[in-house]
C-alpha cells in the first residue's frame, strides 16, 4: 500500500466571529481599527530620560514582534527624551502620561505615534481637554483614553462604590465626549482592570457603546504564570466575539515575554498565522522516553525558526505515529529509538540519542524549502499540548 502524505493543510485565518466595527486611526505606520490586524503593545521598564537604554530595549521588543511600544514620562526629563526616542525608534512610540497635563503637549510636539492619557489622575484634565485637542489635531496625533480601576475619577468612586464594568464605561465614554465636544474623534480607548471578569464585562459594554477602536489589556496581570493565564483567558473571551483591536499582556516579567504570550494568544485564536508549533505529549506510564527533555531541546533548537511549520514529538506508540504523522515533521518514540516522519511518511529510524539532531536537521530542510516556496515570516510561539 502506498502511504499517503498528510502533513498540515494551510489553515486560512478564520476568527471566531466578526470582528466589532470600529473607526480607524492610524498610530504611526500601525493601523488601529477599522478591520486592521491585532496588533501587539508592551511598554518599556527603562527610565526613559535613559534614551540608550530604552532604545535598547525597544529593539529588543521589536526584535520579539512587537509592533506598538508605550514609553512613561513622569519627569521633565523623560519628556525631553522623547523626540530622540520617537524618531530612532523603529515602531511606533506612544507616551504615557500621568499627573501633568503639560507632558501631553510636549509628547505631542515630540513626534510620538499617539500619547496615552488617564483622565483619572491628570490634574484638571477636562480643562485642558480644548487644548489637547487641538494640539493633537494639528499634529495628527491620536489620542488613547486609559482608565484604569486603580486610577478611576474620584467623582466615579464616589458614584459607584468601587470600580465596577460600569464605572469603567462611563468614564470612558465621559471623557471622549469632551474630545468630541471638539471636533477630535482620533480616539482609542482602554478600561483596564485587574479581575479578568469585571475587565471582560466592561469591554463588552464599551463595544456595544462606541464605534472607537479598543485596547484590551488585564491591568497589574500578576507574574507570567499567573498573568498570562488572567490574560489569555480575558483577552480569548473578548477577541472571540470579535471585541478588540490591539493587545497588551501586562506580566511582572521582561516586556519581550509579554510579546511572545501576546503573539500566541493571536495565533490561538485564528488572527495570526501561525508559525512554528511544537506539538509533544504530556507523558504518562506509556512513554518510553524523555518526553520532557525531548521537547525542551528540540524546541531549543528551533528557537528563532520563522516559517509556519508543525513538530510533534511523541513518547509512545498508542498517539505518537498519528499525531507524528500528521504534523509536518515528527517523531514517535519508543524502545530506545524514533521513527522520524516527514509530510505522513517514515524517512528513517534512530536511536533516541540521535532523535533531537535528526528532528532539527529534518527541520532545517523542510524550512529551507518553505522559504523557497514563499512561506510567511514572522516570530514563531511555541505550544505544548
């Protein structure tokens, strides 16, 4: 009998749903809204008065496919920096303030991609709403409004208790509706919260309140496991029904991690093509091998394989021919050694000390091939079921 080669069929990008109808703004080279891609944000950790050290880390964030980066500016010092950073930076650069109204006219005049503002704790900020908006105007400066439950209005707080999904739309919506008062509808918004529960609640009555383009993001997420968990989980239920136009995974770790959870959130969910993904099993008494150190090296090194391609490396004989089979590349093991399929078809058996080499060589083949064929590019992310 001939064997029939399977590998992965291409998989279109297919979304849950529709995405939510939204304006458009254009943030630098990067298009919000309006049916754009999601697009992926950190922010620096940096002193931004330090411009090597924050240009360092931006290039090391765009490096990790970050295509939006946010930059503090609580001093004089930061603001002055600003126009060096904007300019030599190679994404778009938005400033976020706090506090001082007067930051926001100099990170506007300093070239910023957009400037995010927090009307919650900007001293007197409805009245400098005019102003603001005509500055960013005359500059095509987009304008993101972040309410945060930490920061919310007092008058709010007072209103609501606490920080309900309601309090967060309100504000929102309060403070956008000074913008328009003025002719500036280059808004973004984002209701931030720390409780993926009340965050979802109060995206999904911003969506069904405003046609502006929303930035989703689980404020103060928590350390990367605990924070990427709160974060897939709010970002999966919104992005699902079509509710979101740019992310921002905010973890107590390096921004380049928030990146790549970002970016595998992304691709989870249909709303980016997929690249490398390891497929390896959790072991149980089954497995004759290292599943866990298999895994671990082969995914090692891959680390920086930048074409759409599907590695299984599987422990035992019961799921491992099938699942290597229909992978692009795979591995099952057992007794010591590993049949090595290539597109659903055996190419060799090797001893288990030799699978790892022979898995990354096989790779470098098919990778080579695809990149000849015109495969997409683009930072991997890596899966283990």
């Amino acid at each position: 009998m001939t064997a029939v080669p399977l590998g992965v069929p291409e998989v279109p990008l297919r979304p849950l749903a529709p995405r939510r109808s939204s304006r458009q703004i254009q943030v630098g080279r990067v298009a919000v809204g309006g049916g754009a891609p999601v697009s992926v944000q950190s922010m620096t950790t940096t002193r931004t008065s330090d411009i090597g050290a924050t240009l360092q880390q931006i290039a090391e964030l765009t490096a990790s496919g970050c295509q939006i980066v946010r930059v503090a500016c609580p001093t004089q010092d930061d603001a002055d920096a600003l126009a060096t950073i904007a300019g030599k930076s190679q994404i778009p650069v938005i400033a976020d303030i706090h506090f001082q109204p007067k930051y926001v006219f100099a990170a506007i005049e300093a070239g910023c991609a957009a400037v995010r503002v927090n009307p919650g704790n900007i001293k007197q900020f409805d009245d400098k709403v005019k102003e603001i908006a005509r500055a960013a105007k005359d500059h095509g400066t987009p304008i993101r409004i972040g309410v945060n439950a930490g920061s919310l209005d007092k008058r709010l707080l007072r209103k609501y208790g606490r920080a309900t999904p309601e309090a967060l739309v309100e504000s929102a919506l309060w403070e956008a509706s000074l913008f328009e008062e003025h002719g500036f509808r280059d808004i973004k918004i984002s209701v931030k919260h720390n409780d993926p529960v009340v965050m979802i609640e109060a995206y999904r009555g911003l969506a069904e309140s405003c046609d502006y383009p929303l930035h989703l993001g689980v404020t103060e997420a928590g350390p990367a496991f605990q924070g990427t968990i709160k974060s897939a989980v709010a970002f999966g239920a919104l992005l699902s029904e079509g509710i979101g136009d740019t992310i921002r995974v905010s973890l107590s770790a390096p921004p380049a991690e928030e990146v790549k959870v970002g970016i595998q959130i992304l691709q989870s969910l249909g709303l980016r093509q997929r690249r490398l993904e390891i497929v390896s099993c959790p072991s149980c008494g089954r497995a004759q091998v290292d599943v866990y150190k298999l895994a671990e090296e082969v995914t090692a090194g891959l680390e920086g394989m930048e074409v759409p391609l599907r590695v299984a490396v599987m422990g035992c004989v019961v799921n491992g021919p099938g699942e290597a089979r229909e992978a692009d590349l795979g591995v099952a093991s057992g007794n010591g050694k590993g049949q090595i399929f290539v597109k659903g078809q055996v190419i060799k058996t090797v001893p288990e000390s030799k699978i790892v080499e022979t898995l990354i060589e096989e790779a470098m083949k098919i990778a080579e091939q695809m990149e000849k064929d015109g495969a997409g590019s683009g930072e991997p992310a890596v899966t283990v079921n």
